[in-house]
C-alpha cells in the first residue's frame, strides 16, 4: 500500500457479550478489512483512522451513530435489532445511510446475512446475489419468466405448488403463493418504463398486459432445509428506497394516506403497502437496486421456526444500492 492510500476501515458498536462472535463474522467477510471494535459510538470514533465503509451497532446505538457518521458521509449503517419499532423505522427513513436492520435473535445474528451485508458493502459493483448463492449448498431452484397476466397467474399456482412438491406445508406454501403475486404485480406493473422514462403499466393494475421481451422480469423459488425464499428481478432500477422503508412505516402504523407525504415516497405507484405485506409475512425481506439497471427484491421465511411464533419474532429488512459493474 502506497503512503498516500487510505485504509478503510469498519466500526462495531454493541454490548460486550455480542462483539466476539459479530467481530469474527465480519472481519471473515471483510478481505482483511479492519475492524475497530467498541462498546459506544464515541469509543469508536476515537479510533477509527482514514475512510470508514461500515458501521454495524446495536438499535440502542443508533441515534448516537447517525449523529457520529455525518462526519464519513459515504459510511452506510446496519443496524442488530430484535425489534423494528415504529422509531426505528423512522429514523431509518430519514437517514439515508441505514442500510436496514438484520434480525437479533435469541442465538444472535444470522451469519450468513451479516456476511453478505459486509460483502456488499465492500464489493457493491458484484452482482446482487440470488438466494441460492446465501443458503445451504444443494437448495433446490426453479426459475420463471411471466410475460403477461395470465402468465402471472399460472406463475402464481405454480409457486404454491412447486414449494408443496419440495416438502413445505400447505400454509407456508400459500403464503409463498401470496408472496409471489405481489412480487410479481411491482415487477410486472409497476416497474417497466418506456423510453421517457413514464411507467407504462402502472396506471391500471387491473388491466391485462403482455410485456415486451426487454421487460419481463424473472421469478425464483429457492428452498433447502431451514429457508423457503422467492427472488424477483426486473431489469428497470426503480424502487427508490424510501417507498420501502415508508411503505413498511405506513403499514405498521397506520398513517392516513393524505398525511403520508411527510414521510413517504408515494410516486411512483403509491405508498408501498404491498411491500408491508411482503414484510410482515417474511424472516428476511431485502431489496438491491442498480439505479436504471435492475431491481432485486427478495421475500425469505425460516421453515425451522413455527409460523405462529414467527410473528412475534425479528425480522430482518434491508435496501442496498449497488453499483454498475
């Protein structure tokens, strides 16, 4: 390393007992990125020396850290929560540099999503990863391309009965179903774009369409022993990152619609209500955006967890802006 470079650094902020085994996590994923470690903001900020990429911190370090970040504008947040609250979720949307939340269960973090926040934060011109690159080696995949509604339909039947073949229980199977028709209606609806740049589609939900071949989007269904996941792809970059996080806030909420432009991107195809059904049906609901590009949203539940328990339990949340490779 030349002595005019800059090493950039990451930031750990939570409580004693959890630092270990996040620190190790994250420093593995990391390709030997350091890692200053500290049990509060002002702790870490001493510390921290050159470019900092990414600040990890418990929910009870988080109004701390927005405050301490301002100073590397460039540094992106994640934040280790086992509840997303209505607060958090509203300081989420008015702070740009919160990745999102990745659920804090009773055995900690899910490795494999911490992992993959640090990857993408140091390596965002990668390619979004599908499911099946996150979970168990083996997972079973089948991948569809619906053209026009009646595709979307038969897609739709499809899901649920492909997830029930591959053992998932009739419930879950009809909430994946669920799942996959909101998925595809914004991909379908909502996301393609003519030339000027005007949604085509998106004025009338009801309408039958057929899409042109550069607008279909592409459906995955990815299941092994403990995760069910559907992954949707479309190739226009346009779900900005408020109408998720706001969408989510006016659900839970309730926030009448003719206040809500105080708080939410409501362009655009509305406030994002569907994607608060995506979330609070989901464990892991995250969204990867390459402006202009291609938008991947992806809806996973935890087959190893009683659905009825689930709704209590933490769910993770994300939105992640890539770069054009």
């Amino acid at each position: 390393m030349s002595s005019g470079s800059v090493q950039p650094h990451m930031a750990l902020v939570v409580d004693e007992a959890a630092a270990p085994s996040v620190g190790r996590c994250m420093t593995s994923a990391a390709s030997g990125m350091p890692l200053v470690v500290g049990h509060s903001i002002n702790d870490v900020m001493e510390r921290v020396r050159g470019q900092l990429k990414l600040l990890v911190v418990g929910s009870q370090h988080l109004p701390a850290t927005i405050a301490s970040a301002r100073m590397f504008p460039d540094a992106r947040i994640a934040v280790l929560a086992n509840q997303v609250d209505d607060a958090l979720l509203a300081t989420s949307l008015r702070s740009p540099q919160v990745m999102g939340f990745l659920a804090w269960r009773s055995v900690g973090v899910r490795p494999w999503e911490l992992s993959y926040i640090v990857r993408r934060v140091v390596a965002p011109q990668q390619p979004p990863p599908h499911s099946a690159h996150l979970l168990m080696w083996g997972a079973s995949t089948v991948t569809w391309r619906p053209r026009s509604s009646s595709d979307r339909d038969q897609t739709v039947r499809a899901v649920e009965l492909v997830a029930m073949r591959f053992g998932i229980g009739r419930r879950l199977a009809g909430a994946a179903a669920d799942a996959a028709h909101e998925l595809l209606m914004n991909a379908m609806y909502d996301a393609p774009v003519d030339a000027s740049g005007h949604p085509r589609y998106a004025g009338d939900r009801q309408r039958d369409i057929n899409l042109e071949e550069h607008e279909i989007p592409m459906l995955r269904l990815t299941v092994d022993s403990s995760h069910l996941a559907l992954d949707i792809s479309d190739p226009f970059g346009r779900l900005p990152r408020g109408k998720l996080f706001g969408g989510i806030l006016r659900g839970r909420s309730g926030v009448l619609a003719e206040h809500a432009s105080s708080v939410l991107d409501v362009s655009d195809g509305g406030a994002g209500l569907g994607l608060f059904n995506l979330y609070s049906t989901a464990a892991v609901l995250r969204v990867e955006v390459v402006a202009g590009q291609q938008t991947l949203v992806s809806w996973m539940i935890d087959r190893t967890i009683n659905q009825r328990e689930a709704r209590s339990l933490a769910r993770s949340v994300y939105y992640i802006e890539g770069e054009r490779a």
